[in-house]
C-alpha cells in the first residue's frame, strides 16, 4: 500500500492557528475513514496530562504540540513538536498509513522543531519530551 495520503487544508489552518496565538497548544490529528486524507481532529489549549489523556489507547494520532518548558538557567522556552503516537494495540493496516501520513503532514507544516515517536505514554513524558532538546 504505497498510495500518497492527502494534508487537508485545514491541518494547515489550524496549525497556523497554533503558531500564531498563544491560546491554541494542541492540535490532534486523525485519518480520515478511507485513510487517504490527514484531517483536524481536536485543538485546543491543554495540559500535558490532558494531552496524554486525550490519546486513544488502540489508535494512531499525529499531534502537533506547542511544549513548554524551562531551560538549566530557568528561562522559559516552547519548541513545536510533532508526535507520532502509534500505540502497540494499533491496527498493522493504520500503523502503516500513519507512518506515511506523519511524513506527509511534515512536508506541509513549516516550523516543526522536533519529532517524536511514541508506542506508550511513557515516552511522552514532559521530562523525557524535553530531554530530546538538549
């Protein structure tokens, strides 16, 4: 299954809408039912553990997440990650669409700072997110 998968429009206004304002953080990302097309699913401003609460334990999701965290010197710093949350309970056919639907979405986003692929909530850590930085 080597079909492209399409970015809809909206992905990208509502990325710009994260970019731009400071009280949107989080946009999810879904497939669409046929899995050929990327689509908003949810945004809003969140936590990190309503993000994480937010994440379906049995299906993928592609989350663009303004982070938030200090530096060793204490100042304040947002980096823009992008997360690819393919939990293990996925199914192989939606993981696979996913991956290339990840890629697509980062082709058309300008200003993704770090990626991140996570199978379990472990490794969406604030702690361990921010630690990619350094």
């Amino acid at each position: 299954m080597s079909s492209e998968i399409a970015v809809d429009g909206s992905c990208i206004s509502a990325f710009q809408e994260l970019k731009g304002k400071r009280d949107v953080n989080t946009v999810i990302y879904r497939l669409s039912s046929t899995l050929d097309a990327v689509v908003p699913e949810s945004q809003g401003n969140l936590t990190h553990d309503e993000l994480l609460q937010s994440l379906p334990a049995d299906e993928p999701r592609i989350i663009v997440y303004d982070l938030a965290f200090a530096t060793a010197v204490g100042a304040r710093m947002n980096e823009v990650a992008m997360i690819s949350w393919l939990p293990e309970a996925s199914a192989p056919e939606h993981e696979a669409a996913y991956v290339r639907a990840s890629a697509a979405l980062r082709d058309a986003l300008d200003g993704i700072q770090v990626l991140v692929q996570a199978t379990d909530l472990s490794a969406l850590e604030h702690r361990k997110l921010v630690s990619r930085l350094n």
